[in-house]
C-alpha cells in the first residue's frame, strides 16, 4: 500500500513553519514488514513547505510479540521538529505513554527551535539578556561543544549565519561573494560563545547558534530515557531519520534499518536502499548532501556548510551513518564527517573504536561505491 501526503503549513497536523529543518530519511525493516519514511523540506517561494511521502508494505499498529516476547508492541507516530517521529514499544499491559512522549517533544522545541520566536535558542540569537538556558539545552550545548573539540571545529553550532546567507537556515537567502563570507567567519566558531550559569555569553553580538544538527538525535534519546525509566526492554525511537533500538521487534529478532541509496530525487518511487543495518542497543544517525541542495548558474550548492571555510562541502562523499551508543553523539558527528569528508573522518574513527560508520561515495566514473569500520561489517548487509 503505498500513501502521499502534501502536508502544507497551516493545516492541522503542522505549525504554519516547519520548527525545524531537518531533511534525513529512515526506512525499517523486519520480518514483521517494511515501511519507508522519508521527509524532505526545502525553500519555495519564500516559504517553506514539507513533504512527506509514506510507503507502507505492512500496517502497524498494537503488535502482539514473537517467540521471545509475549508482550504487545505499542506503536505511537505523530509530527514533531518540521518531520514525524515513531515510537514503538513492547508493553505487558499495553499502556500508552503518548502524552509524555509529546510533552517531551514539546519541551525540546520550547528549547531549541529556531523557528519559534520564543524559544531559548530563539531569544539568545536576539540577545535577550533576561533569557536561562534550560536542562534540555545545557545537555545538548555541552555535547555540541565535546563534538566541536573532538572534530576541530567541523561540527560548530554557530555556523548559523553562514547557513543562512547560504539558504538553508531559517531566514531569507542573501547575495553571498567571497567579501560576504569573510564578514561572517568573523563572529562564526564555537570558541567564541560559552555557557555560564544557565547563561550564554557571546564574543560577538552578531553571533548566532543553530542547533538542527544535533537536536534531533538529542530528542531521540530523551525519548529512550523515558521509556528505560519506565523499565521499557524493548524499542525503536525514531525522529526525522535519527534512531535509537533496544532490544528487538515483536518477533524477538534484532531491530533492521534500512540505508537508502543517495538518489538526488525526493520521490518514493525512486528510492531504493543501499544496505540494511542490524541495530541493537544503539543509535544510528544519517547525514548527507544528496537531497537538500539547490543549483544557481549551473552550481549545484549542498545544505552542508564548513564552518572554517564558510563555503558549502564539495567532495566525493555523499552520505554517512553514523553507530554509537549515544543518537545525539551520532547525529552531531554525521553532519561533522560530511564537513570532514571520508577520508579525515577515517583518521577520526580509527582514534575511537567504539564508534562506527557506513559512507557512501562517488567514484571518477559516478558510480556509487561504499565504506564502512569494520566494527559494524557482522551488522551490515548490502544490497
């Protein structure tokens, strides 16, 4: 069965902007069935619109479990950051937790959405000097700056003016030339902000901190909090691509995530996957630069920015998934290693054993080819 939805703002189902802007895709695989999620957003006409396309092989709904678990699996699926999100659970008595779920959810974009003008993040980039950062936003500030140290500040939080003059951030696309670039690299680095006391402290008043690339993997594991704190053993959170499993499905086999093929189409017609990942008790996170791009004089510029050069990445590298414990620490490192491109973010990996990753490439000739650590080799199939 397949299902397209145009979700356009000012409908029920989503805010009159998307609060966030991320564009990744998961598809999950089982012998319970297959589904495709794939959500793109991008820029027309000054506004923005959200796409979301669902092919579904199997319904899900409350699934009673396998051999190894004679639990029911609850599954709970709504919108949330400018995507949708899933949960899906076992529980003995089938309780549904719903409404903590979104309250969380709720909570992290009162946090850090840029598109809300009263968030945290919001007020900070606008100087508000009343404004205290918040539990949600301290964790996810203090890992974005552990990730900055660790990757040499290709991974930085306030890239968001670059982001921004280059159209893929939450204002308008300004003229950009070398002069303008340069004028933003000014207030642009991590070192340049600190947090102190609930408060952020800025070198520079111009600067800006632009979360999405970390956010999302955040609220996926403040979702997998509450539900281990709910003595939950198994499940799969999953938020606009990000995921974090635990246990196994309801046919007690190890949770299957789908990689697609990094195809420059945002149909689900043309989706195809690259590999599947056997995912237990860990994140994956994916980021790359085959879906959010957009061509001017015949230059095809891609949403990911270096934040020491300013100028969007141009190398063979067109995605990477990421496998840690952690879908916050994963997250921020994907969109790092597409900064860093493949073979950097290979020096990387090497210096850090327990992290694993899947790339995918262009060779001279165009052709797709793929890499991964041998630490996730036993976990993937390709296809």
């Amino acid at each position: 069965m397949m299902a397209t939805y145009n979700i356009k703002p000012g409908n029920d189902e989503t805010p009159e902007k998307p609060i966030w802007r991320k564009n990744l895709s998961m598809t999950y695989a089982g012998s319970e069935g297959k589904g495709y999620y794939e959500k793109v957003i991008w820029r027309q006409g000054g506004r923005l619109w959200l796409l979301l396309t669902v092919l579904v092989l199997s319904l899900f709904s409350c699934t009673p479990g396998g051999p190894q678990d004679k639990s029911t699996y609850m599954v709970i699926k709504g919108h949330t950051q400018g995507t949708t999100y899933m949960v899906k659970y076992s529980s003995a008595d089938s309780t549904s937790w719903k409404g903590q779920i979104q309250k969380i959810l709720n909570e992290v974009d009162s946090s850090m959405s840029t598109y809300r003008d009263g968030s945290i993040i919001s007020r900070i980039n606008r100087n508000d000097t009343t404004v205290r950062a918040d539990d949600h936003f301290r964790k996810v500030f203090q890992t974005a700056r552990r990730v900055s140290r660790l990757t040499d500040g290709a991974f930085d939080i306030t890239v968001a003016p670059l982001v921004n003059a280059w159209g893929f951030g939450f204002t308008e696309r300004t003229g950009v030339d070398s002069a303008k670039i340069d004028s933003l690299l000014a207030f642009v680095g991590y070192r340049s902000i600190r947090l102190e006391d609930e408060r952020v402290y800025k070198s520079d008043r111009r600067t800006m901190i632009d979360m999405n690339a970390i956010a999302q993997g955040y609220a996926v594991d403040a979702l997998s909090r509450f539900l281990e704190t709910q003595q939950v053993e198994n499940y799969l959170v999953e938020i606009g691509g990000e995921v974090r499993t635990k246990g196994v499905n309801p046919q007690g086999q190890v949770w299957r995530i789908g990689i697609d093929q990094p195809i420059d189409s945002s149909s689900a017609r043309q989706r195809k996957l690259q590999a599947i990942a056997r995912v237990q008790n860990r994140s994956v996170a994916t980021s790359g630069n085959y879906r959010k791009f957009y061509i001017k004089d015949g230059v095809k510029y891609s949403h990911t920015i270096n934040p020491q050069t300013g100028y969007p990445v141009r190398h063979s590298l067109l995605s990477v998934s990421v496998f840690a414990e952690k879908c916050v620490f994963a997250d921020a490192l994907a969109t790092a290693f597409m900064v860093m491109g493949q073979e950097e973010s290979k020096q990387f990996l090497q210096k850090h054993p327990d992290i694993g990753a899947y790339f995918i490439y262009s060779d001279q000739e165009g052709r797709f080819r793929v890499d991964y650590t041998s630490n996730i080799k036993d976990l993937i199939r390709n296809l």
